[in-house]
C-alpha cells in the first residue's frame, strides 16, 4: 500500500542447496528488527511463515535480512463472508501467537494506518503525494469522511497496544486445499490498539491487484468471526473503533487514486460505504 514500505528481493541457492530470499529495504526509524522478530517467534510458534534466516543488518543504510523461500500457495479471491470467517480465523490464531509479545514499537506505523501520525496535516506526510497538484483539492466528501474517521480513531488512542500485521489482503495470503499455506510482508507490523488492527484487515481482507473497501456485510463477518476465534466480545469501544479502522486503509487507497488519476475503486466504495460505517463506529 505504500511506496516507502517497498523492499527489493532477491532469491539465492547457497552451496547446500538450500533457496533462500535476501530482502533489503529503506529503514529510517529501524522498524524492521521489530518486524522480523515478530515474524520469526510466529515461524517459531508454527504459523504459516517463511522463517528468518538472519537478524537485520544494516548495509549501506539499508536494512537486510535474510529468510527461508516459501513459494507455493493459491490468492483466496472473493469478498464473500465465508472468506471474510476463514481470513479472521487465521488473523486470530495470529494474535495469539503475538499477543505477549514485548519488543520495541515497529513506529511509525504504516501510512495506510498511521492515523495518529504527528505530521500537521489529516494525512501522514508522504513526500510523493505531498507534491501532486491535486494534493490541496481532494473532493469534499471525501475529506469529510476521512476528517470524522480520524477524530473517532484518536479518541481511542488511550486503549492497549499490541503487535499486529497491518496489511492483511489477499494478495499477502496463500492458500492450499487443507489450509493456509503462507503469509507475507512481515515489514507490515504495526503497534495498534487489537480492535483497530482487526478493523483495518477488515475491510481490506479481500484486496489483490486493485485495493478496494470490503462490502458492510462481510466486514461484520470478518469481525464476528475474530471475536469467536478470540474467545471474547469487543467492548462498545472497540467495536466503534474497529468501524472506524475499517475505513483508513481504504481512504488511503481512495487518496492516491485521485492523486494519480487512477481508476477511483476504493474512492467509490468509501463515499458509498462511508456513511454507515462512520455510524457504526460512533462518529
């Protein structure tokens, strides 16, 4: 979802033949060593991953690793609640794995949830869309929404934070016939309250090539079926929160598509679904 977030791989057999993938990538406020510990103990904790291989080095600036090659694996596609309970069911089962986990922050988060950055501005600085002419001239309804998400979002900003993987779509899944078969892009994680983390994959759990907004209905089910899976109701708050976490991803996406004079799918389905979910998270 965001260009800075953009790693360079490279896959490698070494001498006993082993394949392995060496991943390199700009790490300004060293978020990665935090991202792959939390991939590493998940590998550890026997959650479908490619395990680290190295700690984090840094290497000319750069932050590398290495890790084992993990192909294989089928995208999950369609939107429906059946997918939206088997996407949760695995979100849940790694939030477990996670939860007392105690590293440092993985901060800032990644844009497309940095709704609590401390830029000055609605959005997270981002030196490319900053400069686009357009920048100061997002339609109207667009910034309304964004502008109520946000309020709601900061206003529970005092719950506990836990570690989370902050990119849950579909094109970071693969799955075989029996299951699972792997998760990608650890450099994902982020430090959010457990309700906005699920929130947030909740309304992108379907996203592929084209980033979109999940439909009401199967939003509902990806959260009913975390709660399940967790053993445990979100309170009143948690439950607003997460509605309003659902939105930011697909703000971000709907952003840069004006921006970039692309095709306006996610810009559709926020100033369509908007409404109703800013109801539902109390804003």
């Amino acid at each position: 979802m965001g260009v800075s977030q953009m790693a360079e791989v490279v896959g490698v057999r070494l001498d006993d033949g082993r394949s392995v993938v060496i991943k390199s990538r700009s790490d300004p406020t060293a978020r990665a060593k935090t991202c792959v510990a939390v991939q590493h103990h998940a590998a550890d904790a026997g959650f479908p991953c490619a395990r680290p291989l190295t700690d984090v080095t840094d290497l000319d600036g750069l932050a590398v690793h290495a890790e084992e090659w993990r192909p294989g694996g089928e995208l999950l596609r369609g939107d429906s609640p059946e997918i939206a309970e088997r996407s949760a069911q695995l979100y849940a089962q790694l939030a477990v794995i996670v939860e007392d986990l105690r590293l440092s922050p993985p901060l800032p988060n990644p844009e497309w949830v940095n709704w609590d950055h401390d830029g000055p501005g609605l959005w997270p600085p981002n030196e490319l869309h900053d400069i686009r002419p357009l920048a100061t001239q997002l339609p109207p309804p667009l910034v309304a929404i964004a502008t109520r998400a946000r309020a709601r979002l900061m206003k529970s900003g005092h719950l506990p934070r836990v570690l989370g993987h902050a990119d849950w779509e579909a094109q970071n899944l693969r799955w075989n016939a029996d299951g699972p078969h792997a998760v990608h892009d650890w450099d994902s994680i982020a430090w959010l309250p457990e309700a906005a983390l699920v929130g947030a994959a909740s309304g992108a759990f379907a996203s592929a090539e084209i980033p979109t907004l999940m439909p009401l209905h199967s939003s509902e089910a990806f959260i009913a079926a975390y709660e399940n899976a967790r053993g445990r109701t979100f309170a009143v708050e948690e439950r607003e929160l997460a509605w309003a976490a659902s939105l930011w991803p697909a703000l971000h996406n709907a952003r840069a598509e004006f921006l970039w004079h692309t095709q306006p799918v996610a810009l559709t389905e926020v100033l369509t679904q908007g409404e109703e979910r800013l109801r539902r998270a109390g804003a």
